[in-house]
C-alpha cells in the first residue's frame, strides 16, 4: 500500500533571512514570524534603535537575530552590506512609502520619493540577494511585499499604483530568469492593514469607510494576518509557487 503523503515543512531552520523595512508594521512581524519558524534573521532598516529593540525582543523569545542599520535606497552600501552579510535564504522586503494625492496634483519629488524606494530599491535589494544566492550555489526564496493596489486602482493612488504594478512585473520577470538556480520570487498583497503606513488613510471617516465597504470581509487587517503567508512563501511547502503573488486582501480584488 501506497504510503500516505507527507505535508512539506513550514520550518525554516537552517535558513538565513533578511528582511527589509523591519523596524516597524509588517516588516516587524514578518521578522517575528520567521524567527519564530527557525529562520535565523538579520533586520534591516534605517532605524537602528528600532532594529535593537525587536533584536532583543526575538532572542527574548527564542529565536536568532541580529540588526543591521542600513538605508536600501544607497544601492552602493547596500550592495556592500549584502556581499558581506550574505548569502540569504529568504528575503522578505517589507520596505515602502505612500505619498497620496490626485494624480493632477501629484510633484514630482512625491513620484521620485515613491518610485526610489517601492520599486528601485526593490529592484536593486532583490538582485543583490540573488547574486548572493546564485554566487553560492543556493536556492532561495525572494518576498516582495507589495499592495493589492499592484493589482487595482484607488483614488489618489496614482503612483503607489504604479510602483506596485511595477513591482509585480518586476517579480514575475525575475522569477523566470532566476528559476533554473532554484530561486523562487513572488510578491505577498495586502489589503489595509493597520500599520502607520495607512493611518494617513484610515484616520479620515470617509475613506475608512471606504475601505471598509471594499474589504468583503468586514474587518481591516493586522499584521498577524500576513505572518502565515510570509512563513508559507519562505518555506518548502510552496517550493513550487513562483513568479506570482500571494493576495490577502479580506476578498476586495475578488469583486
């Protein structure tokens, strides 16, 4: 008799993973989750108090970690930072900015500060990770953490849309060409989730309720929401899954 199949792991020992933006939101808990399954986690962002901080508070509970201050829209250092430090199993890049306005009215510093740190530094922190990768012989897996704005609209939301949709297809091309080294790359979509990204949103009733009214399943998300799904996209139970996204969006883009 055929042997019953056995569920891959979702641990992640042995595993290396950087994750980018850590010091606050979805970024710390994805740090927490990964530590939490094994992983052993380095923290990057540019607040490096933050970053000890939930260093300490990961080791408290049991897992490894360590922080590097470091701002990843400096290609240069981060290329540095990434030769050094690396290779990494896992990158989760939790690191993004929203400055929202009517398209007519949007500057082109605001589209500069997005597009510099939603999609250049992305695209520039992803590579690095998998020449480090590629360089070692290893697989891995590459987290974008983009928007389910990558994959609709909202009003003044002209160019987080574009940097997010730019995103995706950045993934999806970096998937193909980085699969025969065994490196998957996929992005993970939030709805609204409360972090102080989208407070500048939530704080006005009007658009609160908007939100509210798109997110089929009542509730606005939290970051434990996307703890699972980082865990899953890192680990050998979706060794299979690249070049697409994973979206946790309570069923907006369903409608």
């Amino acid at each position: 008799m055929d042997q019953l199949p056995q569920t891959p792991s979702f641990r992640l020992d042995g595993k290396r993973a950087l994750v980018a933006g850590a010091s606050s939101g979805i970024g710390r808990a994805a740090a927490a989750a990964l530590a939490a399954t094994g992983a052993e986690v380095t923290l990057v962002a540019r607040r490096g108090a933050a970053l000890d901080s939930l260093c300490a508070q990961i080791v408290q509970a049991g897992g490894r970690a360590t922080a590097l201050a470091l701002d990843i829209t400096d290609l240069a250092a981060t290329a540095a930072a990434l030769a050094s430090a690396g290779p990494f199993d896992v990158l989760v890049n939790s690191a993004g900015l929203a400055r929202h306005s009517p398209a007519l009215d949007t500057t082109p510093a605001d589209y500069d500060s997005v597009m510099q740190i939603n999609l250049r530094a992305a695209y520039f922190l992803t590579r690095e990770v998998a020449r480090g990768l590629i360089a070692a012989g290893k697989s891995g897996s590459l987290i974008n953490i983009s928007s389910q704005m990558g994959h609709v609209g909202g009003p003044d939301r002209a160019v987080y849309c574009a940097s997010k949709h730019a995103l995706e297809g950045m993934t999806k091309a970096m998937a193909l060409e980085w699969a025969a080294n065994g490196i998957r790359v996929n992005t993970l979509c939030p709805t609204f989730i409360h972090t102080p990204l989208a407070e500048q949103t939530l704080q006005d009733p009007a658009r609160r309720a908007w939100v509210l009214s798109n997110i089929k399943l009542g509730r606005l998300g939290e970051v434990q929401d996307l703890m699972g799904p980082v865990v899953f996209l890192a680990s050998d139970a979706a060794a299979l899954v690249t070049g697409t996204h994973l979206i946790v969006d309570g069923g907006w883009t369903a409608a």
